[in-house]
C-alpha cells in the first residue's frame, strides 16, 4: 500500500474513532440522526410541562436557600441545557433539588461568617468544587461504585431530607420570624413553643392552609393539570388583588425576600484566587458529600425510569452530565444541582423521548418568566412553604420504609442510623454515617464463613458428620470450607478450624476449598498459622480442591512450598477426585493400610 493511501486510511480510522467518541460523550447527538416531527412535537409537550413543575419548586429552594429566586432558576436553565447535553438517559433531568439545597442552606449558615463571603459566592463556589468532583469520578469510571452503596441508605437519606424539610418551614406557614440554620429540635421545639403560647399568625395559617386546599382540589378533579403551578399561582393572583386594597399587608411575599426579575442568565466566569484557595479545605467535605449524593440520585432515577422505558443506561454519563452541568451553574452564578425525581418523573410521565425535552423546557422556562413574573413576585411565603411542606410529605415513602424495616435486621439498623443522623448531624455527615453503616454491616455478614465437618457414609457418598464419634477414620477430618476468605474473615475461619483440631485424636486435618472466594494475605497467614499449629503438635494440615484462584495465591504467596506441594489437591474435572487423593495422602502421612478408598458424588452436596 502506498504512503498516500495508508495516510487517508489512518486518518479516516482517527475520524471514526472521534466521531465515536463524540457520540459516546454527547449522547443526543445520537439521537438527532433518527429524530423526526413527532418525537419533536413529543419533546416539546413534555418540556412545557416540564417547565411548569421546575418555576414554582425553583421559587421554593431559593426560600430554603434564603437566597434570590435568580440564580435557582439559572440553575433550572442552565445546568438542565447543559446536563442534558451529556446524559444518556432520555428523561433524567438536572436541577436544585430539596436535598441538596437543604445542605447548601446549612453549609452557607455556617461558613458564611467565617469565609467573609456573601451566601451566593459560597453557593457558586460549591457548585463548582461539585462539579469537578463528579466529572473526575465520572471519568474515571466512579458510577459503577453505587451498586455497592445499601438502598436503605437512600431511603433513610430521602425521609430525612422530606421530614427536615417539612421543620424548616414551620416558622413561614406559622408565621414567626426564625433564624437560619438551625437543627431539627430547635425547628421542632420553637414551632411546638409558638403553638403553644399562641405565638403565630392566623393569616399565614389560613393561607397555608388554603394553598394545600387548592392543590388537593386540582389534583381531585383535574388530576393532570400542575397543581403546584395553578395553587401558586392564584395565591399570587389573589395576593396582588389584596396589596391594592391593602398597600401593606401582614404577611410576606416573594418580592419580599427577593424580586423574580426577567433576567437571562449571563456568563460570569469563576473568580477564584489564591487567597480563596482555604475554602477547598473548608468547603471540600461537603462537596464529596454531595457528589455522593448525587450519584446515589441519578443511579435510583435513571435505573427507575430505565426499567419502565426499556432504555440502556450508562451510569458514568450520568456522572458526567451532572458534573459539567454544576461547573456550567458556577460559571453563570446559579446554584448547585443534582438529579430531580420529581421533574425527571414528570418528564417520563409527559411523554420525552430524548434528551431535547430537558434542552426545550430550559428555554420555555424563560419564555414563561416574561409573561407570568409579575404573578410569581407576590406569591405569600406561606402559600411556598405549604408548597415545600407538602414536597417533604412526598419524599417520606412508606412503602420503602416498611421494606427497609422489616426485610432484615441489618436494613432496619442502616435505615434508622441514616435518619437519625440526618435529624442530629450535619447532612454531609449523615451520608457518611449510613454508607460507613451499610459497609460495615455487609462486611460482618460476609466475613463468617461456614465450616462443616464432613465424613464418608456408609453409601461412599460425602456427608455433613452429626456425630464426631461416627468418623470412618477416626484421625482425619474433612472440614467444608465455603464462603468469602477476604481479610475480614481470616480471623474467623482459623479460630473455627482450630476448634473443629481441638481433638487430639484427630491427626491429619483436610480443607476442602474449592467453595472458598476471594483469598488474600491474611488469610494466607491465618493458614501458615493453622499449619504451624498443627505441625506443632505432630499434625498434618492437607488441603482439597483448591480452585485455579486459591491455587495461584497459594503459589505466588509462598504457601504451597511451606505446606508441601503434594499436600495440597487442586480441584479437577472429576469433583471427588480431589477430596480422594486427600485421603490417600492422609492415609500415608498415617501409615494407614486401609482398603482403597472410594467416593461417589451426588450433585446435592456438591461434592468435590
């Protein structure tokens, strides 16, 4: 082949390679190869609708924030655009979320004294330190990793999250003023104080109240139309009717705590010197917590909705997605986000059969915003918190907590510690504290491996020795070895096997092996140890049916040359054959003349 010719078949296979790799990264692009009218018009319904579930909860997490509603509906319009831009789920939709916005709340109360920083730069700087977080991990193939996380975690972080939701919004729907930050007692017991003196305001009851009478009666009778948005909204429609008959009313509206102006959101770049470089440390904790959590969402949402749609779901694209999505919100201002349940739902439900219904509903949240504005501005602060209360009812699921309580022992256990934790600790510790739980838990129950004596009975067959006192051979024991033999149970296993040698009759002592996983350096020693100790004493130690695996660290490790190659018996094709040539090796270490020895297998014991 000449030069000119390989050269054009080089670079046409790095074109393809790139070209690959850009639809691996930008999976919508994928999509826009078979995309057509229908599916557009499909896009477009569910991104409208969409959009009216994303303005109202956005409006609530600034009240929780208690910052500006500007740069939580950046966050809808920016990180939901950009996210989408790389996930590879159809539905899964990125924005401020209740559980994360309820830790940037807390963070923001607790550093914002101590940093010299307004609450938004430290809002900005934490979606960034996030998104950095879950791009590397994404990268690198991190996603994977919460698989190995307990859903009992989940569940007992969400209840947390919705029952420490509905606290922070006792003082607006009762209407006393609270400072921020604050734990869950104090919110408890200061809503139980006002109550009880009679502290509180009747006119922010009455319209909590009647907020949370709006939504049922839309969803009654009108079950598809966004209650959230017609309750909201004709709480402002009816709040601005009375401001003209009464110029200052006794209760608090969104203008109040921040005009929602029609602002498109602008490119800010990220200013961040070396004098700023203490809140890596400070801010760093709770960023890795976050990133936790948000991986833990996108995996539950995305596999949820996956299992309904028949789509394949890769989960470090999502990770991806999400991180370049909270950069992208701390290079325009916005807040933080994470993945949405309840709008990546709606965007299932709704219809969305690509990517493009998150991009359209971004834009149309912006088209809404100039013509409805004016009613959001005088939405009252308690018709919201009823709206957020009422979100931290959903997030309570019942029906996972009873399965979380009642399956086992070890569930219930990490369920209640994530829940409390979420109460009395910090939310980025809480996490924490139910994954280091969860782990510990399936540590324990994986590291008890089951050691039963077995015997040959009187049909030649292996089975497990009620009586010790009926052993064919007086001197050796079979011990059955199954289950993991990682560090976590090398302890375990030697003590178990020295017990079962604690008879001094017993003088040869065969492990079979071949069910035994997942070997390592403790417990080769715990070997070597179990070997010494019955060398000590005059003993043999052999070992059967060793599997290709437990063979090779044997090997590599040292333990084959000091127990003696020709005590040990890897498993073969024929599963007793194995566990035969043991016996004759431990009949000659007993200058033992018994007859031939003959084993039959039988599939249920799974005899080796």
């Amino acid at each position: 082949m000449d030069p000119v010719s390989e050269f054009n078949e080089l670079t046409g296979e790095v074109a393809a390679i790139g070209s690959h790799m850009f639809k691996v990264r930008f999976p919508f692009v994928g999509e826009l190869r078979r995309y057509s009218w229908s599916k557009f018009r499909s896009d477009l319904i569910a991104g409208a609708t969409l959009t009216l579930v994303s303005i109202p909860q956005a409006i609530g997490f600034a009240l929780i924030l208690n910052l500006p509603p500007q740069p939580v509906i950046a966050a809808v319009i920016i990180g939901g655009f950009v996210g989408a831009l790389f996930f590879s789920s159809h539905h899964h939709v990125f924005g401020p979320t209740s559980s994360i916005s309820l830790i940037v709340a807390a963070t923001i109360a607790s550093h914002t004294s101590a940093t010299g920083l307004e609450p938004l730069q430290l809002a900005v700087y934490l979606a960034f330190l996030i998104g950095l977080i879950q791009l590397l991990a994404g990268l690198l193939n991190f996603g994977e990793i919460t698989k190995f996380i307990s859903r009992s975690v989940v569940v007992g972080y969400s209840t947390g999250i919705g029952v420490l939701l509905i606290a922070t919004q006792l003082h607006n729907v009762l209407g006393y003023d609270s400072a921020s930050g604050q734990t869950f007692l104090t919110d408890i017991w200061q809503a139980l104080f006002k109550l009880g003196t009679i502290h509180v305001q009747p006119l922010a009851i009455g319209i909590g109240a009647l907020t949370l009478a709006i939504f049922a009666l839309v969803r009654r009778f009108r079950p598809r139309w966004p209650e959230a948005l017609i309750g909201l909204a004709l709480m402002g429609l009816a709040a601005r009717i009375f401001t003209i008959i009464h110029p200052a009313p006794d209760f608090l509206m969104v203008k109040d705590e921040g005009a929602l102006t029609t602002v498109i959101p602008a490119f800010a770049g990220f200013k961040f010197g070396s004098h700023q470089l203490h809140l890596i440390h400070s801010l760093g904790g709770t960023a890795v917590a976050i990133a936790i959590l948000g991986m833990l969402e996108a995996a539950s949402i995305t596999k949820g909705l996956a299992a309904k749609s028949g789509q394949k779901i890769e989960p470090n694209q999502e990770l991806i997605g999400m991180g370049v999505a909270n950069i992208a919100c701390g290079l325009f201002g916005a807040v933080p986000g994470s993945s949405s349940f309840a709008r990546s739902a709606v965007n299932f439900q709704s219809g969305a059969v690509s990517q493009l219904s998150s991009m359209m509903s971004s834009a149309v949240v912006l088209l809404v915003l100039m013509f409805v504005t004016p009613v959001f501005n005088f939405i009252p602060i308690a018709a919201l918190a009823a709206h957020l209360i009422r979100v931290g009812v959903k997030m309570v699921n019942w029906h996972q907590i009873r399965v979380a309580c009642l399956s086992t022992r070890g569930d219930a256990v990490v369920f209640a510690a994530t829940l409390v934790s979420c109460l009395v600790l910090k939310l980025d510790t809480a996490i924490y504290v139910g994954i280091g739980i969860s782990l510990a838990l399936f540590l324990q129950k994986s590291s008890t491996p089951m050691l039963v004596e077995y015997a040959i009975d009187a049909s030649g067959a292996l089975a497990e020795l009620k009586d010790p006192a009926q052993r064919v051979h007086p001197q050796i024991s079979i011990v059955h070895v199954e289950g993991e033999l990682y560090f976590g149970a090398a302890d375990l296993f030697q003590e178990q096997v020295r017990r079962l040698a604690e008879d001094q009759n017993i003088r040869v002592v065969i492990l079979r092996m071949k069910n035994a996983r997942h070997l390592d350096a403790s417990t080769v020693m715990a070997l070597e140890n179990l070997h010494d100790y019955l060398l000590q004493t005059g003993r043999h130690l052999l070992i059967s049916g060793s599997s290709p695996e437990v063979t090779r660290v044997f090997r590599k490790s040292g333990l084959l040359a000091r127990i003696g190659e020709g005590n040990i018996f890897p498993a073969e094709a024929n599963p007793t054959t194995a566990t035969r040539n043991a016996l004759r090796r431990a009949q000659e270490l007993l200058n033992d003349k018994a007859p031939e020895i003959r084993l039959f297998y039988e599939e249920p014991h799974g005899g080796i």
